[in-house]
C-alpha cells in the first residue's frame, strides 16, 4: 500500500510530505485549493505524462516520490526481481521534471522508462476518476473490466497473441495471391539460375586449379623444348654443368698437398654435382611424363570460359559461383517449401485459425460466467444507491464465424432498461448525467472489490449524488478501505465523514505568492470541516451538532 507521498516544487506546492495508513483516507478542501495536487502528483510518479508547466514558478524543477509498502504483493517483488530492482518490501517510485520540460523516473533508486513506471503502477495502485463515466461509454471499456474482474487478462493476451500469428499468416497468403504472377516468374527464375549453376557445378577452389591448368597446358612446348636445353646443358651435351664439376672436383682430389680452403672449396663443388645430378633427374622425369595435349587445353578453356560468363551474369566472381549456387538452391527450397508456398500458407493459417478459435472459445466461456456474476454485483449497489428499477446487462454478442478480432469472438456492451418493461438499451442512450454518475460507481465499486491491487483512489466520483445515496457511497468506500486502503477526493460531507483518516487542503495567498497546504484532521478540526462541507460559508450550532453526530454514528 501507499504509506508516503512527498512532493516538491509542483504547481503552487513547495513542499508537501504526506504520510498514508491503512483504511479510507478522505482529502477535502475548497475549490481550487490544491486538491487535485495529490492525485496529479501520485498519477506522475506512476508515469502519466509531464509538462514544463507544472514545476513551481520561481523553481528549477518539480521532485515527486511515492513509496509503497509491497511485503503482502508478492506481483510486485516478483517485478521487481525480474529487473534486478528489489530493495527489500518497499518500492519508491520518483520523478523528476525540470522547468525546461524534461522528465526522468526512477524505481528504487535506479533511472527507469516511464512505461516501466506505468506498468508496475498497475501492480500497486488504481485511479478511478470523475471522468470514468465518460469512458463507460465506449464498448472497449465494456470488455476491459468484465476481463479485469474475472482476471481473465492471461487468457485475453493469449488470444491476442493467437490472432496476431493467424493474422500474419493470413496476409502474407493474401499477398501471395494478390501476386501470384509475380511470385510464379520469381520461382521460374530462381528453378532456372540453380540449374545452370547444376549444369556447371563448379567446386570449392576449382577456378584456381583450373587457371593453373590453363597456363601449363598452353605453354606445354615451350616447357618441353626448355627442359631439353636444360637436360643437355646439365648432362647429356658434349660439354655439360656435370663433367665440368667432376673434373674440377679431379683436379683438387689429385693435389699432392692438402689446404683447408682448397677442401672447403671441394666440398662446395661436391654438393654443387649432387644438386645438378637431382636437378637432372626431376627434369627428365618432367619430360618423360608430360604430354601435350590440345583436347584437354580446350576442355579447360571451355569450363573456365564458361565459369566466367555466368559469373558476369550474376555480378560475382568466378570464385564465388559455388556459395552462390548454394545460396539460390537454399532459396528456392525455402520458396517451394516454406512462406512462399501456397499450399503450405494455406494449412499453416488454417492451422493457426483453429488455435485462436479454440482460445478465443475458452475466453468466451470465461466471459459469459464473469459477466452474470459482475452484473449481480452492480445490480446490488444500483439497489444501494436508490437505483433499484434499473436493469443493468452486459450483453454479449457472438461474432460472425468468419469474423476474428484481437480481442475475441465477441462484442461486449453494457446495456441498461432504466424502468421496467423497457428493453435494455446503451447507457449513452437511456442515463442522464445523474444516472450516468451513479452507474459508474457502482460499475467502479463492483470491480474494485475483487481488485487484487492494494490501493484505491476515488477521485470525486461522488459527483451528482447527494442525501441518503451520498452516504451510501461513503459506506461502499470505507467498506473498500476496510479491507485494504482506499484514497477518496470528495466535496460530500457524507462521504467525508465516512474516512478512517481524513486529510484538508487549504491554499495560502500573500502577495507575493500562494502555497498549497495539506494537514490531517481529528476531534474538533474534523467536526469544523464536515461542519463546512455541509453548511457553507456560515457555520452555526446546529451545523455543528450535525456534524459531530455523523462522525459519531461512523464510529459506531
């Protein structure tokens, strides 16, 4: 629950520290008074949008922080720990807007997005307005809280989830379709480029042998006619690299006395005839093996001239034809078996549909059971509040079975028959404003009370209610606060009277500026406020006395 609320610099509030329990806390004051300051203060910490105009005249920026007890919210914790920001059973929520208009948020310390704020405020706390009724008019409302009530919103994510797939599904076929000319020339082109690069089905690193090839082969004579003048010039000529050596190696071998340089040189020439001996051997083995052959120079030139023009073709180098022809038969696999296949599009949606009907099924059923109970409930606070010949309905219209929408298979729209005999109508076509106020707070309270969130804001839906039903309202919502804690913004002296704390705003003008103050009231302050709400300006004795025994009778 919300145990503080400190605000800074906002609007006419230079600084405000507030302190929250448990139960129904009212907040009353005068109009204009700065009321709406605490709401508007709560709704920025939970993300609501800012502007530069709500920081204090005079100020550099506004800072709001909210904390919140969550040891009994385990939704919250689990939260929490999903983003690595759990700091034990309290969470402060924190924001801050600068007089140039820029905004920050904070969870517990730690710099956040506003849509996280936003979304782990619907865990903690929720805002019911005077202008709710407003909404209680559009059919998505409608659908909304028979889900909330029933927590039926997994169930409503899954089917929207289910239509989101089947509907992609679905227009990529449609696409399909709508292009079938297109998508059939593609799959022509495609079948025919993985032939071609079938027929010539180059492998890995084939060019680079291949052009090896070419330049061996086309110069095979001149490689022959070499390699004999090499041969006679090493050993079989008249005067040759060999018989040169070995009488050199004679000479220095016939010397009657040895040196040591004249050895080394020896040595030299030694290892000088090995070589030219090898040298001789591998080139006679090169000529004796090596053919010239001009059918096998033009089978390679034929594939490499046939390699390089589809390389050209494609744009790529001859190099590349293989990753190329496996990329393209990759293609034209995936085209003739996966999403550009129509056949397959058509089982796969199919498919999909079926899923969502039978999802969108188990919510309708949900539904309808959440409805009849939810329409009990508000039947019972209509009857509460001095509204028991109104019938209320939450109509459930099956759509038609070619039909699918993200939110199921229904149309769900709250109906009312505001006298008997009357057929049930739309509310925007039978309530009056009066009517409309007292619907949605029985709409509002019926919902609430199976709320799993901890804090209940009213913020003055008690507009246009009065006398007995103005009490009626007071005991519905400290009947809310006795089972968790409920904030109520009221003007009603019968609802006032009702808080189990209740706090006053007052605003403070002098010359130079105005402040908003906010104080808690108790004994005789609190007998003098409901004395003001329910006598005006003067405020006699018996205003007093009507005051004190209201207070009296709640207690009781």
């Amino acid at each position: 629950m919300l145990t503080q609320l400190t605000v800074d610099n906002l609007a006419i509030a230079d600084h405000l520290e507030l302190i929250f329990e448990q139960g129904m806390t009212v907040i009353t004051g005068e109009t204009g008074a700065g009321k709406s300051i605490i709401l508007g203060a709560l709704g920025l910490t939970l993300g609501d949008r800012a502007e530069s105009g709500l920081v204090r005249h005079g100020a550099d920026r506004a800072d709001i922080s909210a904390v919140f007890d969550i040891s009994n919210l385990p939704k919250a914790q689990k939260w929490l720990e999903s983003y690595d920001l759990d700091s034990g059973n309290e969470c402060i929520l924190r924001r801050v807007i600068t007089s140039e208009g820029r905004s920050r948020g904070y969870i517990n310390g730690q710099p956040n997005a506003l849509n996280n704020l936003r979304e782990l405020g619907e865990i903690l706390i929720d805002i019911h307005s005077q202008h709710e009724h407003q909404s209680l008019l559009k059919k998505e409302t409608h659908r909304r809280l028979v889900d909330e009530f029933a927590g039926l919103k997994p169930q409503s994510q899954t089917v929207s989830n289910d239509y989101k797939q089947w509907l992609k599904k679905s227009q990529k076929l449609e696409e399909i379709k709508s292009n079938q000319d297109e998508m059939n020339a593609k799959s022509q082109l495609l079948k025919y480029q993985v032939k071609e690069l079938d027929d010539l089905g180059l492998s890995e690193d084939e060019i680079s042998n291949l052009e090896k090839e070419q330049q061996s082969l086309s110069h095979a004579e001149q490689l022959i006619s070499s390699s004999h003048q090499v041969l006679q010039l090493c050993d079989d000529g008249e005067t040759t690299a060999q018989s040169i050596l070995s009488t050199a190696l004679h000479n220095l071998d016939s010397l009657p006395v040895k040196h040591k340089d004249l050895s080394e040189a020896q040595s030299l020439l030694s290892d000088a005839l090995i070589q030219v001996e090898e040298a001789s051997h591998s080139i006679r083995g090169f000529v004796d093996h090596f053919e010239i052959d001009p059918t096998r120079l033009q089978e390679v030139d034929d594939r490499l001239s046939s390699s390089y023009q589809l390389a050209r073709k494609h744009k790529v180098t001859p190099e590349d034809l293989p990753a190329l022809q496996k990329r393209l038969s990759e293609e034209l696999k995936s085209f003739e078996s996966g999403d550009e296949n129509i056949d397959n599009l058509n089982e796969e949606t199919v498919r999909l549909a079926e899923i969502y009907k039978a999802s969108s099924a188990k919510l309708t059923k949900a539904r309808i059971k959440s409805a009849q109970t939810l329409d009990k409930k508000i039947a019972k606070q209509l009857t509460d509040l001095g509204m028991p010949s109104v019938e209320f309905i939450t109509h459930i219209a099956p759509l038609s079975d070619s039909t699918f929408s993200q939110h199921g298979r229904e149309d769900i729209e709250f109906l009312v028959s505001a006298n008997p005999g009357q057929p049930p109508k739309p509310l925007n076509k039978v309530a009056s404003g009066g009517e409309l106020s007292r619907i949605s707070l029985s709409i509002q309270v019926a919902t609430a009370q199976t709320s799993t969130i901890p804090t209940l804001v009213f913020d003055e839906v008690d507009v246009g209610i009065g006398g007995a039903t103005a009490e009626v309202v007071g005991k519905l919502l400290r009947k809310l606060g006795d089972k968790g804690q409920v904030l109520s913004v009221t003007h009603l002296p019968q609802v006032a009277s009702q808080g189990h704390h209740h706090l006053f705003v007052s605003k403070l003008t002098n010359k130079e500026e105005t402040h908003s103050s906010i104080n808690t009231l108790d004994g005789d302050k609190r007998t003098q406020e409901v004395a003001r709400m329910l006598g005006g300006v003067n405020i006699t004795e018996h205003t007093l006395a009507h005051a004190q025994e209201m207070l009296e009778l709640t207690e009781a």
